[in-house]
C-alpha cells in the first residue's frame, strides 16, 4: 500500500469507512425502508483499488489447501457465491488490515487473536 496515497489513516473512523472510500464497498439502492446493495461503488483510488483487487485473486489462486483462517473463510464463501465477488469482498477484507495496520503503527500479525 503505498503511504502517498493514504497520508493519513487515521483521517477514517474504521476500516470500512476506508474500505468505501477506497471504492470497495457495494452501493447502496435503498427505497421504502428496504436496502437493495449493487455492485461497488468504483469510486476512490482506482489504482489502489485495482492492486487489492488484483491481489486478493492472487490469494484466491493460491489458497488450495492452506489450513489458515482465512483460507478457510475463502473457501466457504467459495461454495456459495461467484470469484470475482469473493475477489472483491477479499479486498475488502484485506484494506481494512491495512487500516488496522497503518493505524496502530505495527507488523501485520496473521493469526493473532483479538483481544
């Protein structure tokens, strides 16, 4: 992740809020009291965007047999849902760690528990 892009995290309450500015949450077509999500919103870094993305089909790719948490979480939302939207929703996923770490200033931990 590049740190000219994103000068300061901690411009973003959560890490979905950076997420959605990063253009990798669904858009919002809410009428009546009903929520409809579309696709993503697209809107954001584009090209931060695209090396998530790109990424995160990387990890699709590799995951086979990993016995990790999240190859687990992958696989699962394999068995129901189409790749490019798990590939998206990996993304996702992996911006909020990159929130999480910009924010506290430390090494990624994969499979620390939070506390």
């Amino acid at each position: 992740m590049s740190a000219a892009t994103v000068t300061d995290p901690d411009q973003f309450r959560s890490g979905r809020q950076f997420a959605a500015w990063l253009g990798l949450t669904p858009q919002q077509h809410s009428t009546g009291g009903k929520t409809r999500l579309g696709g993503i919103s697209k809107q954001g870094d584009r090209y931060l965007r695209r090396l998530l993305v790109v990424g995160a089909t990387a990890v699709i790719r590799h995951v086979k047999d990993k016995p990790t948490p999240m190859a687990d979480w992958i696989r699962k939302l394999m068995e129901k849902k189409p790749f490019r939207l798990v590939s998206v929703a990996l993304a996702n996923k992996l911006a909020r760690i990159a929130w999480v770490v910009l924010t506290r200033r430390e090494s990624y931990r994969p499979y620390e528990l939070a506390a």
